[in-house]
C-alpha cells in the first residue's frame, strides 16, 4: 500500500525494492534502447547507427522491422572496441 514520506509517495515494486513514485526511471536503467536513445547514450548520430546497423557492426536486436540496442551488449561492444585499440 502507497504512503506518503513528505518527499513523495514510495511504491513497492512487485520484486520487493522500494522507489519513488514521482522518479522517472533513467535511460540506464533500461536494458533496451530505441535508435533515438541508443544514439544519445552512445553520442552518435541517429543516421551512423542506422549505418553500423546495416554492416552488423554494433550489436542490436531486431523485432520485425523494428530495432532495439541492449545496454549490457553495448557496454561489452565499447569494451571490446577500446580494448583492441589499446592492444595494437
């Protein structure tokens, strides 16, 4: 059941935790994020992504037509990435 603290009502999640109903979940805390987003995270642009996109060079998800970047694989892509420039 809701209740008020004085800074705004505190739901439980149906896992347990706690959190502020007025709080917006971030970007991070997605796990998928659409072209718009992904390209805002990763500060590139909307048309690049689409590009890297159709060469299979960055890791996505499609559904249908629709395209979706998991966070998690891009961090492990980035890592991987930056992690070859340092080796040679």
């Amino acid at each position: 059941m809701p209740f008020s603290s004085g800074k705004g009502s505190v739901l439980g999640n149906s896992d347990g935790r706690w959190q502020d109903a007025k709080r917006k979940p971030s970007r991070m805390e997605k796990r998928l994020l659409n072209i718009a987003e992904a390209g805002e995270w990763l500060g590139l642009s909307e048309s690049f992504l689409y590009k890297l996109v159709e060469a299979d060079a960055i890791p996505h998800v499609r559904f249908g037509r629709v395209i979706r970047f998991d966070v998690k694989l891009l961090e492990e892509w980035i890592k991987e990435d930056s992690d070859e420039e340092e080796g040679g």
